[in-house]
C-alpha cells in the first residue's frame, strides 16, 4: 500500500502502473500456464485487458439484417488490442466471406476459414494452406475426422496421413494441449440430446462427458490452454470444469456457470493463453444463435465482461481468436 499511495499523489492512475508492471503483459508459454480463478489484478477489466498486451483476431461486419434469403453481409478479418482499441483491418473482401479464425498453440500463426489460410501473426504474410480447423499442440500440423477417421496433415508439406478408423464420425473443435484428446458436441447419442464427448486422437471408443444439470442444448466446448480446464455453451451461459482423463467422468464434477444475465445466452469461448479470459459472441437472452451479435470477452474469476468488437459491428459463433501481445 505506502508504494500505490504515492502513485495516486503523483496522479498516475492503476490501468498506467499495470501496463508498466511486468507480471501483467502475457506471456505466451508453452507449455501454457493456466489460472481462470485467479483474482482479478486491476478492478477494470477493460483497463487490465490493455494491461496484458493481448491481441485478438477477429472477424466482423457491420450490424445489418439478414437480407431475405438469411444471409448476413460478408465478414472480414480484423487485429484488435484485448481492451477493443486499435482495430485493424486485415483481409477486404465484399463478396467473399472471411471467418473462424484459429490461433497457433505457440501464438506464430492463425488460420481462418476453417483451415483453408494460413497467416503469420508478425507479418502478417498469408497463403493458401487447405488444412483443417483443429490444431496439434505442436503447431505443426492440422487435424480432422474425416469420413474415413481421424487425418493429420502437415502444416509444411500439405501431407495428409492415412485415416485413423472411428467408431463413428465426429466434428472435432479442440485438441488437448498433450496431444491425446480430441473434444466435439454429439447430437441424440447414449439417450441424451445433447452430448460433450472425448475420443483419443490416435483413434479408440468415445466417452461422455456429464451433462450440465440443466440439460439444455449444449455445444462448442474447447480445452484451456493447459489442458486442465474446459469450457462449453451449456444453453443458457457459458460453463467451466476441470478435464482429467484419469477420472471416471473425465472431470471431478463440479461446474462454474457465469453469469447468463451477463452473458446472454448460446455463447461459444475461446480461452485466452492465461486462461484468465474467454472470448465469446453475446447473443440476447431471448435471442436466436442465428443472430450475429458483439464479440466479448469475459473474466472466469468474477464474470466480468468486455465488449471487443467496435460499435455497429458484429461476428458470429468461433469468429474470434487470441493473439500474443506485439513484440516491443
């Protein structure tokens, strides 16, 4: 405290100090170091977001109606600071849809269009790279489950491996940060309606995840960056547990459901490398998951959220990934 005093004397303000303090701006280790109840560092989340450095990839278009056939104008790429500031466009095209933005493990690259593009986060230099939309943690390759089973393919080369057989095809969203899970949503299996499911990468039998006690439509779940943790749209918010395959269930059974108010409702996350943080698209309560809405960001620790993209413009579900701070 006899330290922060004189900081206030001087009329330097906390969101100044944090930027200056070494323990905020993020670190993008790998392997990852998680901490999503950790408590909050600066009161602001929006100040202690700027704080951080972190970046976001995101992909926006102003706030329209669908036209009569259902269609929302096309979407584009943008870089933006974690705290909403500096918004930079990075791909112009009108009459071509650009989305679902997937970072790197090691922070290098970011892929979009489910795989199809691949960019370099520092130069931002982008090529054709046919790949898929799930990372292996070692950044190197691509992975999908495909008609035939599970396929690698090769960042460099554009090698696909032979498929790995499957007990039945899934669409896989997330990878463990160990390499031997892959995470997906299963629709009408083992009597439930709506399933969070894990199968081993190298191929093998499928297990359930518990449902959420509400039993609402439940989907896009996705590992913390560490493996530790998941988060998934539970139907009415956003939910946390812990993942341990050693465990009968996968997980100890306890769950944190933030706030839906705050929320709204169907949201989708992206953790941030800290796991501090996730990333989601603000859907109203009474709304539909068809609705392109605000992507957001909310604090796991005390639900706290942040409006990221600008005003009168909107993105839809996965159309936001996490970037590390720029080099200084």
């Amino acid at each position: 405290m006899r330290w922060f005093l004189p900081l206030l004397v001087l009329g330097i303000s906390a969101a100044a100090w944090a930027e200056e303090a070494p323990s905020l701006r993020a670190k993008w280790e790998v392997p990852a170091k998680c901490d999503p109840f950790g408590e909050p560092r600066v009161k602001d989340l929006k100040e202690e977001l700027a704080a951080t450095g972190y970046r976001l990839v995101i992909a926006i278009h102003p706030e329209k109606p669908p036209d009569p056939k259902g269609a929302y104008p096309p979407r584009d790429l943008y870089l933006i600071n974690a705290d909403g500031s500096g918004l930079k466009q990075l791909t112009d095209t009108p009459d071509k849809d650009e989305r679902t933005p997937r970072t790197s493990p090691d922070g290098s690259m970011f892929t979009y269009n489910f795989g199809d593009f691949l960019v370099d986060a520092k130069t931002l230099k982008t090529r054709r790279l046919d790949g898929f939309y799930v990372w292996t943690p070692d950044s190197k390759r691509t992975v999908a489950c495909e008609k035939r089973g599970i396929v690698y393919k090769g960042v460099e080369t554009g090698k696909a491996t032979e498929p790995i057989k499957v007990e039945r095809r899934v669409s896989v969203v997330d990878l463990s940060p160990d390499g031997k899970w892959l995470i997906f949503e299963i629709r009408d299996y083992l009597g439930c309606k709506y399933t969070i499911d894990v199968m081993p990468s190298e191929g093998g039998p499928i297990r359930k995840l518990p449902n959420h006690p509400e039993k609402k439509g439940e989907c896009h779940p996705a590992f913390s960056p560490d493996g530790k943790w998941m988060c998934w749209n539970a139907g009415n918010s956003l939910a946390v547990r812990k993942f341990d395959p050693s465990l009968p269930d996968a997980t100890d059974g306890k769950i944190v459901t933030l706030p839906p108010e705050a929320m709204g409702q169907d949201p989708c996350g992206r953790w941030s490398h800290c796991g501090r943080y996730i990333a989601y698209v603000r859907i109203p309560p009474k709304g539909s998951w068809r609705v392109h809405s605000p992507l957001c960001i909310v604090r796991v620790a005390d639900g706290a959220t942040s409006t990221v993209s600008p005003p009168g413009w909107v993105g839809h579900h996965w159309d936001y990934d996490w970037l590390p701070p720029e080099e200084k």
